[in-house]
C-alpha cells in the first residue's frame, strides 16, 4: 500500500507542477498545495457520492498518510539539514543576537499571546478550552516554517540580510516550539512538572552536542572519501544519526539537524578539498532531495485539508485563528524587536514588524503536532485545534504567500 500512496502523490506532483509550469505560473510550493485543496474539495464529495456515504466517513476511511508520522519520524531532518547546509557560520555569527531573540523570545511570546487571546475567544464564544490547551494550540501555531521560509519566500528577492533572519529565526523556532509543547501538554495531561527553561536547555543544550558530535565524526570520513557518492551516503548518515540519537534521548531533533547542516557547511568550506564538480552535485542532491520531500509535503497538507469541513461553525473558528495568529506575531516581534539590536538592511521596527508578521508562515510542523494532541484531548478540543491549525497553515501558505511579494514591495517603498 505505501508503493501506491507514492505513486499517487508524486502524480499529483507532477500534474501539479506541469499544469502550474505552463498555465498558471505560481509560486511552486503554493500552487502544489492549492491544487491539492481544490482536488480534495471536488473529488471527496463526488467519491461520497457514488459510494452512498457520508463525506465525513469517506475521509476517514481514506486518509492513509499519517502527515505526523511522515514528518516526525521520516523525512524533517532531511529537509532541515537541507535548508541548513547552505548558510554560512560567518552569517550566522553576524545576526546570531538577531536570530536568538526571534528564535526564542519571540516564539516563546507568540505562544503565550495566541493562547491567551484563543482562551479570551473561548470565554466569549462558550466553548470549554482550558488556558493550558490554548497555551498548547500557542506552542503549535508560534513556530513559522523553515520549508515555507526557504521554498517560498526565497523566492521573492528579499534583501539577504533579512532573509537570512527569516530562514535564521525559522530553523531554530522548531525546537523552541516543540519544548513549549511538551511543557504545555504536560500541564494538560499533568504528567510532567518540568519548567520550560529546564526541558528547553535539555533539548537545546542536548542537540548541540549530538549534531556536533555527530557531524564531527563522521565528517572525518567524508573528509577522506574519494567517491562522491560515498560523500552523500555519509551526510545522510550524519544528519540521520543526529536526529535519531536525539528523538532516543529526549533532545530536539529539529535544531540537532539544523547544527548538523551548519557544522557540514562550515567543514566543507574549510577542510574539504572537493573538486567543483563534485561539489556541485553534493548541493545538487540535497537541493532535489528537498524538492520530493517538500513537494510530497504540500500535496499532503493539501489533501488532507478537507478535514476541517468536517467541523462545527468552521468559518468562525478560522477566523478566530487566523486573526489571533497574525495579532499574536504582530506583538510577539514588536516586544522581540526591543532587544534584539539593529535591524539590517535599512529597516525600522515598523517596516520590520509588518514583514515578519506577514512572512511568517506555518506549515507541515504544526499539522504534525496538532495531531499528536488526539489521545490527549476530548474529541471536540481536538477538533478545534486541529481544524484551527489547518486553518492557519493555509492562510499563511495561500494568502499570504501568494501577497507577500506586493506586500514586500509596498514596505520596501517607504524605508527607501
């Protein structure tokens, strides 16, 4: 049956992406997932409809994929590693103090004001959400999307400096959003009394040191290989070794493949004598490698949308969410931008606050951890979250994706 769901979703990729290449000419990564929205919509009730059943019951019967499962336990740390083998420490080094306030600060507030502002929403709507389930929807709707920070927003000629802070802030957050996950779903199950700071230093400090270890080791055998193909089965084995050794001890994963990228970059650049041929093809693998995965990705979110038409008073519920996602980002970077020194390229804190806050999109991450709340919560708090999660991830993948450029230009008028 796995040969089949590949078969499948690599078709839809690419119909998906030939129609989108001759027709419609937008944005890869937002034309995958609009399509795939669009297939779910027309042919799930088509397919009720010739089977006598329920839509509802025909998408339960028919999701096969598990998107937790894919990206947690499958593909995250190869893509992570990916977006990550490219940046320069040098660059890294330069807007370290910039990126570790959006990374951690700023996600850390986005939680506490989406959660705050759901858990307002809740009182005055009359639906039973207590504060430490709102404070877990924060920690799954605060990290933005390192794959839509690098495949889309790339894109769009912001200037580098910027766009490295946006990339920056989004290979880090992961890490930070899933310790605020696991402290807030802890206060939910009351299973676990750990602090943030102490599960965060776990996972961060822990993570450090496995990716470092990891790549360090076995860079000594990339180093002397002579077979290129060796090269790339030996940066797979580094990042995976990172990311499997962490999940084991309770370290996150996420930022454990981000320093693997890192460190790999740095090495290569300083002690690895690669002919530029063989070079190329390293980066040229990764680049394709992360192309499949992330184009599997889309087209899943995608699909699996038609979830949330499922739910009661859909609508409202999307509206609350979106709106207390981009209120929640709005104030979570104009407190970050207090502290986090000067902002490059020419930006006041206005401009930068308006770019962020429309930049900041969501993506596979949060799907993956809305759906790990399902054994934890009642059906209904479950559906809200989720239903809020998809809600949120396409409006910032679609709508915003597809505005950010005309939006970019408008700010990037007024700061010149």
């Amino acid at each position: 049956m796995t040969l089949y769901l590949f078969v499948a979703v690599i078709a839809l990729v690419c119909i998906f992406g030939f129609f989108n290449e001759k027709v419609t000419r937008l944005t890869y990564e937002i034309s995958l997932m609009l399509f795939s929205v669009a297939a779910g919509l027309i042919l799930l009730p088509a397919s009720a409809v010739l089977n006598g059943t329920s839509a509802g019951e025909l998408l339960d019967s028919t999701m096969l994929f598990d998107i937790q499962e894919f990206l947690m336990e499958g593909v995250l740390c190869f893509m992570l590693f990916a977006g990550s083998c490219h940046m320069k420490l040098s660059d890294f080094k330069q807007h370290a103090r910039q990126i570790t306030v959006l990374a951690f600060v700023c996600t850390l507030l986005g939680a506490c004001f989406y959660g705050g502002l759901i858990y307002g929403a809740s009182l005055l709507l009359g639906v039973d959400l207590s504060l430490p389930v709102c404070l877990m929807f924060g920690s799954i709707i605060a990290p933005t999307d390192p794959i839509a920070a690098t495949g889309i927003l790339s894109k769009f000629g912001l200037p580098k400096n910027i766009s490295f802070l946006i990339q920056g802030e989004s290979l880090f957050n992961d890490g930070v959003g899933v310790a605020l996950f696991v402290c807030f779903s802890g206060m939910v199950t009351a299973s676990s009394s750990d602090s943030f700071l102490g599960v965060m230093l776990k996972e961060i400090l822990g993570a450090v040191a496995v990716g470092a270890a990891a790549t360090v080791l076995c860079f000594l055998m990339f180093r002397f290989a002579k077979s290129k193909t060796l090269r790339i089965f030996i940066s797979l084995l580094a990042v995976s070794l990172s990311y499997a050794v962490c999940e084991k001890c309770g370290f996150s994963g996420a930022i454990a493949s981000v320093i693997c990228g890192i460190l790999f970059s740095a090495l290569r650049s300083r002690f690895s004598a690669e002919p530029q041929e063989e070079a190329q093809s390293f980066d040229e693998f990764w680049e394709t490698l992360d192309a499949l995965f992330n184009s599997a990705l889309y087209v899943m979110l995608g699909l699996s949308f038609v979830r949330i038409l499922q739910m009661e008073y859909v609508i409202l519920l999307s509206l609350v969410a979106i709106t207390a996602n981009l209120l929640a980002r709005a104030g979570s970077l104009g407190i970050s931008s207090l502290i986090m020194g000067k902002i490059p390229d020419g930006y006041d804190k206005l401009s930068f606050i308006k770019l962020l806050t429309w930049g900041g999109l969501r993506g596979g991450l949060s799907v993956a951890l809305a759906m790990s709340t399902r054994d934890m919560l009642p059906e209904s708090a479950y559906g809200i979250i989720l239903g809020g999660t998809y809600a949120v991830v396409f409006f910032t993948t679609v709508v915003q994706g597809l505005t950010m450029k005309p939006v970019y230009k408008r700010i990037s008028r007024k700061i010149t």
